[in-house]
C-alpha cells in the first residue's frame, strides 16, 4: 500500500507544496520562454489577475511560498513532459496545508504503509491514537518507548517533521492526517464512528499482522491471571466494533484462537450516547505461547507479566487434562451438547452432580482451554457449545 502524489489530486484544494529553488527557476525559464512572460502565461492559462496583469499566487510562489497541488498541476500542465508526477515528487521541499498545521519537510515519496513503521503508523493511530476533528493525527501513550517507536515511524513513512509533544500526548501535522484519510482511516472520535481496519492489513504477511497486533495490545491489551484481554467501547448498536472484529480476524490469520468479541459493559457516558464495551480473550496455554513467540510486547511490564504466567505452568501440579473432575465434566458437555445442541451451566450442573458454583468455574476453564465456545453471550441463560463444532461450523 503506497501512496503517490497523483492519489492526493482528489483533495488538491487542501494539500500545499513547495518545489527545490532550482525547478522552480527552470519552470519560470520554461514560462518565459513560451509565453515571454508570467502575465502572458496568467492570461492564457485563465489565472484570475489584479490591475497589473500578475497572478499573486504565481508570484508568491516563485519567491518561496507554497501553492495548492491544484494550482501547481495547473501551472504545469503546458510542460507535462517535462514536470511528471515522478519528477515533482522528487523536488517537493514542503507538503502541508495552506496555513499552520505544520509541515512534512523532504516528503518521502511514496508513502509506504506495507512496511513495518507504516503498519505501526496505521494500528497506533486506531488504538491509543487517532485523527482529531480539526485533522492532526494524536497518539497519548504513557510509556516513553511507545510515543518514541510512533514518533519514529512517523518520520521514517513520511519524512521530516514537526510534532508537537504535552505530557504523554504528540501530536502530528495536519497533512499527514490527510493522507491516512486517503489511506481510510475517518476523523474524529473512534468509538462514534467505528473505523475499520483497512483491507490492505489482511493482505500482509504474518510478520507485519503481528506488528499490527503488537501495537495494538500494547496500546489496549492487558494481561490478566487467567488470559491476555483487549477491550474496546463503541457506540451502542448491539454488535461488537469494527475494530475489535478485524483484531478477531488477524490474531486468527496467525494462528492464535480468541474468545469473543462478547460485550462485558454497557453505559451512559457525560455526553448521553450509549456506549458498549466489547472484550477479546487469549486463554489457552498454546494460543498464550504462541502470543508470546509470535507477538509479544514492547511496554515492559506486560512482557514480564505474560512471561511469568508462561513460567507458571510449568510448575502447576494440576494441569486441565489431567485434573478427574474436568475429564468428567468436559464428558457431561459433550453429552448434553450432543443430546440439546447447546449446554446451559444449570443443566451441566444437574447433569454432572456438582454445584452451580463449581460448574461455573469448570465450564469457565473449559472455555478458556478452548474447548467450548459462547453461542449467546449477550442473553441469559448464556449458551455453550463445543469449539470444534464452532470452528468447523465457521
């Protein structure tokens, strides 16, 4: 996924550029020699004027200002032999707005998203960051490793420039936000308009989907006693976001199965627009090794935390498969499920003897080997059936 000079003409109006002082000396040579002069070009070219015959936007240009993309295709268009998009990118000095906004300064053209700062650029910028409404990129992170590594993809995608940092919070210059909405990311508040993760990321290969999860549980994840759990709000509409969908789908590509996306969380906010909270679990031993191989973390502690629970099975006297009582339940499953087509945890209770209690945590456990799976998870009796059949079914 690249973006070109000739993929930001759609929004021309808004994108403003500067040429090396040189081109710019040949382009007005190109002109005269012509046209004689920059008033017989103006006219010809049916450039608005003032009482001196000169177009003020031209002269501004050539004396060092930047023009909009539009103005600049249109000055060129006489000498397109010579000025092609491959040339112009290559003498661009500026990219930015028509004022404030900050700068890209020696824009690195094209804009690569298929490598790994670009895919880390995409992913910090649906989790711990985003596009604010008046279009600068943000991203607020309080680990100093993490707001660095974005910093440096930043720069390392789009070239030099400026960023503005308060406290845990950077923020990126307008220009850039624009591009990553030509890429498909919207502005403004993610849990209101529910992004999606571009198509391009399913395409990559395992190692970038894994740079793209990276970030993401960074930002989002923690690693809890029993699993690794991402959580995402969207607004109300009974349906997990589009977000935490996707994340389902690449941790899946890499061979990593999940639980959920169930809802764990439905609330009203200051603003009176009802929000749902929606959870992702990673569970098993193998699907939490091959987390920690595969994927992993920057931010320290949670690398600690995720090593420590791996180190601890190794020394767990009563690993699942080997503990009688959940061979025996996990049997009543497959009974009742055979039998019903679903299991309720009232009817693994009665069927197996044990207490509601009990059966809970049992049927819990079964769920977080992956061996059972929710059917209904946001209705009551919540409805289990087994994960095998999920997955075959799916």
């Amino acid at each position: 996924m690249e973006i070109r000079l000739k993929d930001l003409k759609q929004i021309g109006k808004e994108v403003y550029v500067d040429l090396e002082y040189d081109t710019k000396l040949y382009l007005r040579g190109c002109i005269k020699k012509k046209f004689s002069s920059l008033s017989n070009f103006s006219r010809k070219l049916g450039l608005p004027v003032d009482k001196f015959s000169r177009n003020n936007d031209l002269i501004h240009f050539f004396e060092g200002h930047k023009i909009s993309l539009d103005f600049l295709h249109k000055i060129i268009s006489p000498f397109r032999k010579d000025f092609n998009d491959d040339f112009i990118e290559s003498k661009l000095t500026r990219l930015g707005v028509k004022r404030r906004g900050g700068e890209i300064l020696n824009p690195k053209f094209p804009f690569k998203f298929d490598i790994k700062e670009g895919v880390r650029v995409i992913s910090s910028a649906l989790h711990d960051g985003g596009i604010s409404n008046n279009g600068r990129p943000t991203y607020k992170n309080n680990m100093k490793i993490m707001r660095k590594q974005v910093i440096d993809s930043y720069v390392k995608v789009f070239g030099d420039l400026k960023y503005g940092e308060y406290g845990p919070s950077i923020s990126f210059p307008k220009i850039t936000g624009i591009i990553l909405q030509v890429v498909g990311l919207p502005k403004g508040k993610k849990v209101m308009n529910n992004p999606k993760i571009p198509n391009f990321i399913f395409k990559l290969n395992d190692n970038l989907k894994s740079i793209f999860l990276k970030q993401a549980f960074d930002d989002e994840g923690c690693v809890r006693v029993n699993d690794i759990s991402l959580n995402l709000s969207v607004k109300a509409n009974g349906k997990p976001s589009n977000l935490i969908s996707g994340l389902k789908r690449l941790l899946q590509d890499v061979g990593i199965e999940v639980n959920g996306p169930y809802m764990i969380l439905r609330y009203i906010p200051k603003d009176n627009i009802t929000r749902e909270k929606w959870a992702l679990s990673i569970a098993s031993r193998k699907d939490l090794e091959s987390f920690h191989h595969q994927i992993g973390f920057d931010i320290q502690y949670k690398k600690i935390k995720l090593e420590n629970k791996l180190k601890s099975y190794k020394t767990n006297k009563y690993q699942a498969k080997k503990n009688k009582r959940y061979l025996e339940i996990l049997k009543s499953f497959k009974d009742l499920f055979k039998k019903n087509g679903f299991v309720t945890i009232n009817s693994l209770s009665e069927k197996s003897g044990l207490t509601y209690h009990y059966t809970k945590q049992l049927i819990w456990r079964l769920e977080r080997e992956n061996f059972v799976v929710r059917i209904n998870p946001d209705n009551c009796p919540v409805k289990f059936k087994l994960f095998e059949d999920h997955k075959k079914n799916n």
